[in-house]
C-alpha cells in the first residue's frame, strides 16, 4: 500500500486551469478531436450568434462564418455577440472577432459573402458539419443541395417568436432539406424573381425573433453537431424537432425521404473530372485544360445559374451589353438607356464568352461546373484541391 500523501489543493487548481476539464468527465469526449474539427456556419444573425458562441466556448478548433450583412441596432437585443459599436461593420467580422475574445485557441475564418452567389459549391466538401442559421429559404435550397453533393452532414435551425425548430441531415442517408418542400416552397423563392430571373425590387419579410427561442435551438444544433463529430448518431438524424415556446411542447417528427427529390445533387465516381482551376482562368483556358482531359472539341460548359449576356430594346432596336447573374441583376437595371422600354433579354446557363473569364460569366470560385457532351452525356468539371 502505498505512502505517497496527495496534495489535493494542487490536483485541484490542476483541474481548474484546464478551460474544458468539465466537459472531457463526458465518457466519450474527446477534445482533441473537436480541436481538429472544421465547421460551417452560415448566418451570424440571432442563430448564428447563439452557434458561434457554443462553439467557441466548447473549443471546436475551426470555423468559419458567412454573412455579407451588417450589424444593426435592432440586432442587439438578441445578438449576444454583437454590440452598439459595432453597427454599420459586416456580422460575420464581428462574430469572428468576438469568437476569438472568447477563445483565442480556435481559428476563424469570416466570409463577407452572398452564399447563393458568391460560395462555390466544391467549398462545402471540406467541413465536418454545416450548421445552417439562414432566414432564406432559396439560400437554404442550394446549401442543402451542395452539402447532399459531398455527404456532408446538414443541420437545420429557424426561429419563430417563442418556437423555434432544428433539423439534422446526414446525406445520403436521410431525408434532405428539400424533401420537405410543397409547390409553395418553390413558388416564394421564385416570386422574387421575374420570368427572366432578374432580382425584383420588393422588400424582404420579417419574422418575430426572441433570445429564448434561439438559445434553445443554436443549444440543440450545438449539441448534435457534438455528436456527428464524436461519429455518434445524432438523436434528429432524419427528423425535425419543434419547440412551441407559446405552450412549452416539444415534439420529434420524422421526416420521410422523398425519391427523385430535387436536392439529391450526387456526383457518381465515373461522371466527375478534376481539374485544376479557378475562376480566374479565361472560358477558353478551362476548355484547354477539358480537351487535355478527355480529348474531344465537342462540348459545352454549363453553370448552374443563369446568366445574362445582354438585352436588346424592342421598341428602338438598341443593345444593351451586359454579362452577369440573372438573380444579381435587377429588372430596373434591363430597361432601355434610350427609351425606357423593358429589354428582350438574352440568357443561358451555358458558358459563352472565350476571352472572359469564369469570374465575369459569374461563376464563383472553387465551384462545380457541368460539361455538355455528345449524344446527351454530362459530366461534372471539379476544382482539385490544393494538395490534390
């Protein structure tokens, strides 16, 4: 038996001075793991400040936050990591900024960019976990879908006054965000454009938001993107939670995955090609570097927006030059400069224009592009990673 005294006010300031000693008594934790972890979080509004903080403080070792808005005075009461000085700066550099005052061991990246436009799609295959915080509908589309593109696992938060809800996807596993989409779904993202896709000139919605609600559901998303990392199953995998804050109600619902849903975007082995390129590079060098890839002249390269290459006036006949997303550009910029008449447009998904680059044609970095073969074949261009 042994002697040996034990100083215990020494093994107890040990214990104090481990910032996560707390959580490691969890059997399963490993911080370490969570330390080399690589999360998204798009949206640093209410919800995503509630995520952002947890992750923070829990010491996830990598994240990085998309928001091109910024801060406002009406965001204050319910943001917890923004303050009255910062109104007028971008959310996402705020929440980064305030991510590191909580703790200076993680790293943050802030992204001041529209998610829908401006994120390449191959972007997604390099996190571990998306956490969605957006109060966009068509913006939630096309995340889920790139996610469903490389089986990256989705969660879902939103918020309603006192309820709030989160949904957990695990591609290809379970039903995705879209599978729960009716006609109307589709017909309000739609309606915020025109029949040519040109952004309209109308006002955005507001929904009731409250600190509570978003405590419960950024906790709740927190928690289960704990569990994916640590390769738990996470309790929502293929299910929504529903709080109803007004009745305090919790209820689970499975969600049914829907065949031949829109968003189960999947590249198979034989339909993709790797390249190495970015959206630097003029239309004419990437189709250099296809026909050195595959050895053929006969394709064409196709984005998944569409884009506008100019408009022509019916009234007067005069040309109007212009090269740039449908869904960026408004119906007020595509009148006649000489008659104020509403100009015939036109637009495609296919890539056009040699001597311009893939940036100008709207295609944003490190982004999946289609190419168009022979006899109704397609395969998918994608941007090798660095080290690839």
């Amino acid at each position: 038996m042994s002697n040996e005294v034990v100083d215990l006010e020494y093994e107890s300031q040990k214990l104090s001075e481990d910032r996560y000693e707390r959580q490691k008594r969890i059997s399963w934790w490993d911080q370490e793991l969570l330390k080399n972890s690589n999360i998204l979080v798009v949206g640093a509004g209410t919800l995503g400040n509630e995520v952002c903080k947890n992750l923070a403080l829990l010491g996830v070792g990598n994240v990085t936050v998309i928001d091109y808005d910024i801060v406002e005075e009406v965001n204050l009461s319910r943001c917890v990591l923004m303050r009255s000085e910062d109104n007028g700066q971008n959310k996402a550099d705020v929440v980064a900024k305030r991510m590191k005052e909580l703790n200076r061991e993680i790293n943050v990246t802030p992204l001041n960019v529209d998610v829908v436009y401006e994120y390449g799609s191959a972007n997604y295959r390099d996190f571990d976990v998306v956490l969605m915080t957006v109060d966009n509908l068509e913006a939630r589309m096309y995340i889920n879908r790139y996610c469903y593109m490389w089986n990256t696992p989705l969660i879902d938060g939103a918020l309603d006054g006192l309820a709030c809800s989160v949904q957990v996807i695990i591609p290809p596993k379970t039903a995705c965000y879209e599978c729960t989409f009716s006609n109307l779904d589709y017909s309000i993202i739609q309606n915020r454009y025109s029949c040519y896709g040109l952004l309209r000139n109308a006002p955005e919605g507001k929904i009731a938001m409250v600190i509570t609600s978003s405590a419960i559901a950024g906790g709740l998303m927190t928690q289960e993107a704990v569990k994916i990392l640590h390769n738990i199953e996470p309790t929502l995998a293929g299910k929504k939670a529903l709080i109803e804050g007004n009745i305090d109600e919790f209820d689970i619902t499975s969600i049914p995955k829907r065949e031949n849903c829109l968003g189960h975007y999947e590249i198979k082995p034989d339909e993709a090609i790797y390249l190495q390129y970015s959206n630097k590079f003029t239309l004419s060098e990437l189709k250099e570097s296809i026909r050195n890839a595959i050895e053929d002249d006969d394709f064409q390269i196709g984005h998944d927006r569409s884009i506008i290459y100019g408009g022509k006036c019916p009234s007067c006949g005069k040309q109007k030059e212009i090269l740039g997303l449908a869904g960026k550009i408004s119906e007020s910029e595509m009148t006649c400069d000489n008659c104020g008449s509403i100009l015939d447009i036109d637009t495609s998904g296919i890539l056009r224009l040699d001597d311009r680059t893939l940036e100008e044609h709207g295609v944003p970095d490190n982004h999946v592009l289609t190419l168009y073969l022979t006899n109704g074949r397609f395969k998918y261009i994608i941007p090798k990673r660095v080290k690839e």
